[in-house]
C-alpha cells in the first residue's frame, strides 16, 4: 500500500462500504460521511469479537476541536454503519481527552445545533447518542453548558414524556445540573416542572 497522509485510508468506506454513495445522486453522502471517507477524521474502526471501537492515527490531544468536534458533533444523527457509530465513539473521546475542558469551552455555541438535532431524532439509538453526548460536554464543560441548556430543554421535555426514555433523560438533566451548579435548576425547572433538582430547588 503506498504511503498516505490520509489516516482513514487504512478502512476506507469507499471501497468495503455497503451504504457508499451510489451513482445517479442516491444516498447522497452528509459532510460527516464525506469528511471520514477523505479521511479528515483521524481515526479508523477497529471490529471486536463483541464490540467495536476506534483507534486514533494522531494524539487526540494534538487534534483542532475548534472544526474537528463539531463536524464529529453533526455525525451522532448518522443511522448507516459505521459513521454513526465512528462519530458517537469520537465524541465522546474527544471529551473525555486530556485538556479537552479548555478546547470545548470556546466552541460550545457550535455544538448545540447537531447535539439538538441527534435529540430529537426519531431513532431511539441516535437519541441516545445525543444523550450521552450531551452529558458527556457537561462533564467537560461544566457550567460553559448552562446558558446553552434552553436550546436543548425543549426536545427533553418531549422525550420525558415517553416512560422508555424519561429514566435516562431524569439521569442525564441531574448529572448536567450536578456539573453546572444550582444555576441551571431554575433554567431545567423553567422548561421541566416535574424535574427534581438534586440540589432541592
């Protein structure tokens, strides 16, 4: 093989992938599933026995978040194997890299629209992915979330209607609000009424 600059050129979609863009303009490809078949997402999908992962061809730590997590970002509502999958494993080790506080804090505002959308998807697995990667910026962010949180509040409230999803939604609006402080319990209790803050405001 010769040598490439392209990380994703180890797996590339374009040749082993199913659902690859057919001729004729059908199954057009999203930026996200252009990016990662030019290989603008350094990683690759590494198949397990029981599950899957990615690996990473650069230092996480070294990557730009300020263009490469958003664009990850807009990949959660990916349904075709294996971006949506590559996009929600991506994210969520981007945040939870070393210095990953700092770099996410400043493009925050670029995240909310693509985590909105994955949360209001109707596929329970996007969702989900949307959920957790919500969870995962509080985690990272810490109270930079909060005067975001009315953006996102609206789609919750509508999942927490549905008792499949009000536990994990519950769950998710307490650990937010645990790592944004008791600010957030007026903005979460403004939206969602029923929510129970676990600060008892």
């Amino acid at each position: 093989m010769p040598y490439t600059n392209r990380p994703s050129d180890v797996f590339n979609p374009k040749r082993c992938d199913p659902f690859a863009e057919k001729k004729g303009g059908k199954n057009k490809a999203s930026a996200f599933v252009n990016l990662y078949r030019n290989g603008g997402i350094p990683c690759r999908l590494q198949h397990g026995s029981i599950k899957h992962s990615i690996r990473w061809t650069r230092d996480p730590q070294t990557l730009p978040y300020d263009t490469l997590l958003p664009s990850v970002a807009e990949g959660l509502v990916e349904l075709e194997h294996p971006y949506g999958f590559v996009a929600k494993q991506a994210f969520l080790e981007l945040l939870a890299a070393e210095g990953a506080a700092e770099k996410t804090a400043p493009v925050v505002r670029k995240l909310i629209i693509p985590l909105k959308a994955a949360l209001q998807h109707a596929d329970a697995g996007v969702f989900a992915a949307g959920l957790e990667g919500l969870v995962a910026l509080s985690d990272a962010t810490g109270a930079a979330l909060t005067p975001n949180l009315k953006i996102m509040l609206p789609a919750l409230s509508k999942k927490a209607l549905d008792p499949k999803a009000r536990e994990a939604v519950y769950g998710a609006l307490q650990q937010i609000e645990e790592n944004s402080g008791p600010e957030s319990s007026a903005i979460i209790k403004g939206k969602i009424p029923t929510y129970t803050s676990v600060f008892g405001i």
